[in-house]
C-alpha cells in the first residue's frame, strides 16, 4: 500500500510500489466520487497515472461543480472541492499523460441530492450509473454560501477516461 496523496509517493515495501509491473503496469486505474475529498486532486490522478501501463485506461467518476452548502454534516468537513470543470479534468488527466482519447460525459439520470442524505456522507451516494454530456466549472471553496433551497437541489455527475500515452 502507498499514498497516493503525498506528494512523494510512500512506498512501505520499498521500491517495489516504484518498479514492480505487479504495482505499476495496470490495464485500468478508477477513481470514483473521491477527487472532490483530495486537496490535490492532479496529484491523485498523476500518481493513478504513473501506475498505468502504456495504452492504459485512467477513469474518473466525480462531481461538476455545484454551489458549495452550508452544513454541519461531518462529511462536509472533508469535502475539499466542489465538484470540477470538465476543462480542468481534461487537463489533469494532459498533465498526468493520460490525454489519449479523452472524452468526458455527465451522467444523466443520476441523482445526488446536495443534502437529506442520511448514510453518513453528506447526502452524495456511491455507485454505478448512466452517461451523458459535459458542463460545470471549477470551485475550491470549502462550506461556503448556502441557498434557501439547497435540500432540493441535486448534484450532477460525470465520467472522464483517457488513455495513458
């Protein structure tokens, strides 16, 4: 096991996470609905991306921005964006040498609600779902603004792959 979010990689087995294909040469690497706790989200996906092979596929599952809420539910404390551009996903994953046939869809058909949830984390489910088309922008804010109606809007969703060149 190693950190993913240092930003020198921890590797507890030595250098064997650093040059072991067993660690190294995956076919798939998915991160879903976690980018939006990382303070570092291009971090996160540079090092998903250094454990690729070549022609492999990186997938992210995540939010597009939404107005960030105002509640004191504990999961909120570790949410540290709210939610991602597709524009700034498409270059995190340039960054990270994963441009290949990049394409990002939102998910349509998904609902998650801003807040009401009640399986402790902050409203937002995890799982699989449908596809769609793209929009959103980004946001670094943590708990910022509140909206009266904010237990009736709903998050939207997307999904970015690329291929590791």
């Amino acid at each position: 096991m190693g950190d993913l979010t240092s930003p020198a990689p921890s590797t507890p087995f030595g250098s064997a996470l650093e040059t072991d294909p067993a660690y190294t040469a995956f076919d798939v690497a998915v991160v879903s609905l976690a980018l939006h706790h990382m303070d570092e989200p291009s971090l996160v996906v540079r090092r998903l991306a250094e454990r690729l092979r070549p022609g492999g596929v990186l997938v992210v599952v995540d939010f597009l921005r939404h107005e960030a809420t105002a509640v004191s539910h504990a999961a909120r404390k570790s949410v540290a964006h709210d939610g991602f551009a597709i524009e700034d996903v498409e270059r995190m994953f340039e960054d990270a040498g994963c441009a290949g046939g990049f394409a990002a869809t939102e998910m349509k058909g998904v609902e998650f609600p801003s807040l009401g949830g009640d399986h402790g984390h902050g409203g937002h489910q995890h799982g699989s779902h449908a596809h769609g088309h793209p929009s959103g922008g980004d946001s670094h804010h943590r708990g910022a603004g509140h909206h009266a109606d904010a237990a009736t809007r709903e998050r939207r969703a997307f999904i970015a792959r690329g291929v590791k060149l």
